[in-house]
C-alpha cells in the first residue's frame, strides 16, 4: 500500500510541474562569444521563464562583456511578473522590473515608475519552445510591447524590436534551431546545442 501510495504521489508531481531547458551559443562574426540558456518550468497553473546569456566579444576597438537575465511568472495564461536586466561592462544599461498586485501592474525601467496594462499575447520565450504556427503577435516582456510576428517561410519567423531591429526564429521539425538578431553595429546569431 505504502509503494502505491509513493508511486501516485510521484506520477501527480510529474503531472502538475515540468521543466524543459534550451541551450544556445552566441556567434559573432564567425566566433562563439558566449552562451545562452532558456529554462520553462510548469507548476499547475504557474509558468516560469528563466533566460541567462554571458557574451564576451571584441567590435573595432572596443571590448564588451554583456550579462542578461530575466525571470518571467505567468498565472492562467496572464502575465504576473518580470524580471529583466542587461549588464553591459559591468553597468547596467537596461532593466525593467513588472509586479502584477492582483488589481494593477506597476512597472519600474531607467525612464521611471508607471501603470501598465501588458497585451496579452504569447510570451517572448515561449518561442524558445514552441514554434508561434497561427500566433500573429507575441509580448516582448523586456521592452513591454507586443509585436506582429511574420512567418518569412515555413519554420522561419521575424519580428521586430522596438528599435526596428529584424529578430528571426528558426524552427526545424517545431524545435528551435537558430537565432539571427540583426542590430545597427552587427549581427548576431545563436545556434541551438545539446
């Protein structure tokens, strides 16, 4: 009886909580600079997102080390928080901090502290996992806007930043594969490994 009961125990954790991890190297021109990592945990109704990415690169002269993390909670489908920053050299050059209080969302960036209501669409990270087949627009919870997502070809999708930057998500079989992020100085690229 004890074991039937262990064993029952086990088979409801497996059903109300899954984690799923990706990982990515970055690639500029030519070399690896670094990694990226995106883990999906579901716990009942909750749903974490969790990115990190180290780069350490060399453009014209200059040196950079950028760290980026963000920590992303979705209650039934509806956005609760986010936890966003980029270090780049040591300072911090973007954040965004979203709380969900159960009535209004305040939001905290370097422009100040303000109310927000968030679009609802798709999270940005969900695409790590799922390919956005019949999505038209996801939520890019770092800049807190929602952006028309195009399918340029089967299995290959593009968005933009709200800088006007092209973002592509490339899908083999539904499984994420590539990453191209086109920005005003180069273009980086991430490919997925085990």
């Amino acid at each position: 009886m004890k074991q039937i009961f262990i064993l029952l125990l086990l088979l409801i954790s497996t059903i109300t909580f899954s984690s799923d991890k990706v990982n990515f190297e970055i690639i500029l021109f030519g070399n690896k600079i670094g990694k990226l990592t995106v883990t999906k945990q579901i716990k009942g109704d909750t749903t974490h997102y969790l990115l990190e990415s180290n780069a350490r690169a060399k453009v014209l002269w200059m040196s950079y080390i950028d760290y980026t993390f963000m920590n992303i909670k979705y209650v039934k489908d509806r956005l609760h928080s986010v936890n966003y920053f980029e270090d780049q050299n040591d300072k911090r050059k973007y954040f965004t901090n979203m709380v969900y209080d159960g009535k209004q969302y305040t939001v905290s960036t370097k422009n100040g502290t303000r109310n927000i209501v968030p679009e609802k669409y798709p999270s940005l990270l969900s695409l790590y996992f799922t390919e956005p087949k019949n999505i038209s627009k996801i939520y890019f919870e770092a800049q807190l806007f929602a952006t028309p997502v195009e399918e340029k070809k089967p299995g290959w999708y593009i968005f933009k930043t709200k800088e006007g930057n092209d973002n592509e998500y490339i899908y083999k079989n539904g499984v994420l594969e590539e990453l191209i992020f086109h920005t005003n100085i180069a273009t980086v690229k991430m490919k997925r490994v085990e």
